[in-house]
C-alpha cells in the first residue's frame, strides 16, 4: 500500500460529499449564533488573560544597612517655633537632636487668628555663626565649659553655643539674661514676639532601619553622656497657655504607593480580598486631631512599622532581587544614600517601590496624675511626672520617662521583623490563554452541533408523523 493510503486510513476527520450535504435555515442561525458567542467568549479569556492581580506574600525580612525616610506635617498651634524641639535617635547610637536636613520649621499666627503661615525657616540650628568682623573673637561660656560643637573650640560665640554649654552641665538656661551673645541676638525678643504663635513641622528625615524613636518637646534638647535631656524653664515659666495640642495632617514612613498600586489594591478589596482593604484607606494618624488645655501633658503613640514591597510586572527586567524576594533597584542599591535626594529613596525601576505600613495606639496623661473620671474611667490612674510633648515610640516597649532628671530614654518606633512583598501577576499565562481559545471554539461548536443535529432531527420526525 502507497504511503498516501496508509495516512489516509489514519484520517479521523471524515469528509462528505458536496451533494449529501443539508443546509437548513435553522442551522444558519445556529451558525451565526455560535459565531457571535464564541467573540464574546474569546474576549473574555482575553480580558481575564490581559487582568493584573496583586499577589500578597509574608517573608522574613532580611535586609541590612537599609535607611527609611520618615515623611511628618505636624501642627502645634498652641506652641511656638522658639520653643519646640524635634529630636531623632536610634538605638544604633545615632542621634539628631533638633538638626535634621530637609525638616521646615513654619511660624503661625495665633489659633484666634486662622494660624496663617507666617515664616517657614529650615531646621537647621548648629550653623549659627557670631555676627563679627573680628576673627579673634571668643565669647565667654559663663562658667560653662564650651561645647563639643562649637564652631571655635573653647569658645561660645553664638547665644545657642552658651545654650548648649549649660546644657552640658544640665543647668537651666532661661531667657539668656545677662548673656552678651544672646542678648546681641535678641533672643529673649524672640520669644516674647513668638509666645503667641504656633508651629508646624514638615518635612523629610532619613533615618537608620532600625528601633528608633522621635519625639516632639519643649525647650532646648542635647545630650549629655547617655542622656537626652530637655530645658523646660521657658515652657511653664511663659505667660502665655503653651500646650501641646496637636494635628497629624500626614505621617507616613518611606514613599506612597502609586495611584496604580492603589487602584489595583482598590479592585482587589471590591473583589471581596479583605486584605487589600487596608491598603485603600490613608495612613492611620492622617488627620487627627487632639486637643488639651493642659500644660503639662504628654501624648505617646505606640507605633509597628512594617516593611512593604509593591512589585509591578516587568521589574524583573530592569530590578534585582534580594534573597527575600525585595526589591533593590537602581535607586537603593546603586548609589550611596546621601546622593539621593529626600523622597526618592525606596522608588526603584518600573514604579516598584520599597515602603513601609505601619500600625498605631495612642495613649495620653495629664503629668500631674490623677484618674480618668472626667472621661469615665475611675478605675484609670496616671503616674504624677513626665516630660510634656508628643512621643512616637516603641509598641513593645514601655517609655521610662523620669521628670525629675528630665531625662527621655528608651522610647523608640519598632521595626517588624517580617515583610510583606505584594507582586503583581497575570491571571494566566498566554499558553493558558491559547488553551482557553481552542477550548472555547471547540466546545461552542461542538454544542451547536448538537443543537442543530436535534432540530433538524426533530424536524423531520414531525413531517414523517404530519405524513403518517
């Protein structure tokens, strides 16, 4: 037998002949019904082939030497420039006590009067230079011994300099009455003309990934020996009503999710995965605001900072990934920190982003103790003492705050352990796709079939009944 005939016994697609055929009306419906039904059907496998989801995943975090950025805009209305101080440690041993670069401090007005934007100067208070011609010049530390960060060693040239050489000494400052420097620097005249003013905190600070705290205080903060210590003098001997009442308008640690990142996570939380529903709502501190006529009183909020990782399709391409399956793109890893600009740090290729989520309980005493009967908690006593302001600290680890050394140790933001990598894939994979189609075509026919096989069969059993 030829070699045709042997693959044509093979053939299991029979043919009939031009003339045995039957074309029916019924079966041209049929047939363009099919045909539209598998378009739609073939759209839909292509829209669930082109439809993007967000994978969540928990791994340990095992990242190294990483910084985080802590984003604030933070108003105190009740509480002037002059007086507030922002401090920034880690228990890595490295501290920043009220300098940090890209941080505003803004000036204003009184609450009466809308609290309207008066001045906005950056924090940056250890470049104070002495206003003379004199290069000779050393001023007098006033029995103090001249500070670490003079900018002239064994001299005070600057009233913040004589500042912090009482500081060393923890002797109270007050006004700077009878100090030269100061009283060249008009600083008494610059808290009598603020004492009724308010201040706002905005900015950027980068900081080591580790357990770490900031915290927001009256009077002049430094460190002596392993203490951080606050200057309380002008805060409760001022006229006017300072408190530490407060609004967070934002707070977030690293860079937002993108509007697509969010979007996704917004179609995820409709599509009833209840773990994308945190992801569509703000940062939890965004828009609080908390209020208190009491001098002495303190504000802590117990924070748990997360490391999250967005991972869009295609980063793979231009990212690396870590062995936990992060991101270090070309922003993080590339180059040295300090040459990437406030904001940009955590934004890698292909809008891949490297953030962090973070949880929050608050918890607020008046320093002179007492209970809570006023807000119906008899049962609710307050330790007398503290340091007034507003603390962000550790959610495992309870504060010692000691009022009588005016001494802030041990308050710090945690860091979790483990971090959450949220990637994005497709539904199916294009193989799975071409599957779909042939699936689609074959059985839409293959029903049709059927369908017409019965109505042209049915119908001529009823013309053979008709005729009977």
């Amino acid at each position: 037998m030829p070699a045709k005939g042997r693959f044509t016994r093979l053939d299991a697609f029979s043919k009939t002949v031009e003339d045995a055929r039957v074309r029916t009306s019924a079966g041209g419906i049929i047939t363009i019904t099919s045909l539209l039904v598998i378009l739609w059907l073939v759209w839909g496998e292509w829209a669930d082939y082109r439809r993007i989801l967000v994978h969540p995943e928990l791994v340990v975090d095992k990242g190294r030497g990483e910084k985080m950025e802590i984003h604030m805009n933070i108003s105190f209305p009740r509480l002037p420039c002059e007086l507030l101080t922002l401090d920034v440690m880690d228990v890595s041993g490295e501290i920043q006590s009220g300098v940090v670069h890209g941080v505003q401090k803004v000036r204003l007005s009184a609450e009466n009067e809308g609290s309207r934007v008066i001045e906005s100067k950056a924090l940056d208070l250890h470049q104070d230079e002495a206003p003379h011609m004199d290069p000779n010049y050393c001023g007098e530390c006033y029995g103090a011994p001249a500070p670490s960060s003079a900018s002239k060693p064994g001299c005070c040239n600057t009233c913040a300099e004589v500042r912090d050489a009482y500081a060393s000494v923890s002797w109270s400052f007050g006004r700077g009455e009878n100090v030269a420097q100061c009283e060249r620097e008009h600083y008494a005249e610059h808290l009598d003309a603020q004492r009724k003013e308010g201040c706002r905190i905005e900015g950027s600070i980068r900081v080591n990934k580790v357990v770490g705290n900031f915290h927001f205080a009256p009077g002049k903060s430094f460190s002596n020996g392993q203490m951080h210590v606050h200057d309380l003098e002008n805060y409760f001997r001022s006229e006017e009503a300072h408190t530490f009442t407060h609004t967070v308008h934002s707070l977030r640690f690293g860079p937002p999710m993108s509007l697509e990142a969010q979007r996704r996570f917004a179609d995820a939380s409709r599509q009833g995965q209840t773990w994308a529903t945190g992801y569509t709502q703000t940062n939890p501190l965004d828009g609080l605001t908390l209020k208190t006529d009491a001098r002495p009183y303190n504000y802590m909020y117990f924070v748990k900072v997360v490391s999250t990782a967005y991972l869009p399709l295609g980063w793979e391409s231009i990212g690396r990934k870590d062995g936990a399956g992060g991101l270090w793109g070309s922003v993080d890893s590339d180059r040295p920190h300090e040459l990437i600009a406030l904001g940009e740090y955590g934004t890698g290729p292909a809008g891949s982003i490297e953030t962090h989520q973070y949880s929050v309980t608050r918890h607020e005493r008046n320093l002179e103790g007492g209970t809570d009967a006023a807000e119906g908690h008899k049962e609710r006593l307050h330790a007398r003492g503290g340091i007034p302001g507003v603390f962000f600290v550790s959610q495992s680890d309870l504060p010692q705050i000691q009022a009588s050394s005016k001494l802030i140790r041990g308050q710090s933001y945690d860091i979790s352990p483990m971090k959450v990598i949220n990637r994005e894939k497709r539904t199916k994979t294009f193989s799975a796709f071409l599957v779909g189609v042939c699936a689609v075509i074959g059985g839409t026919l293959t029903v049709a079939a059927a369908v017409d096989r019965g109505l042209y069969e049915g119908s001529r059993r009823m013309k053979k009944l008709h005729e009977g």
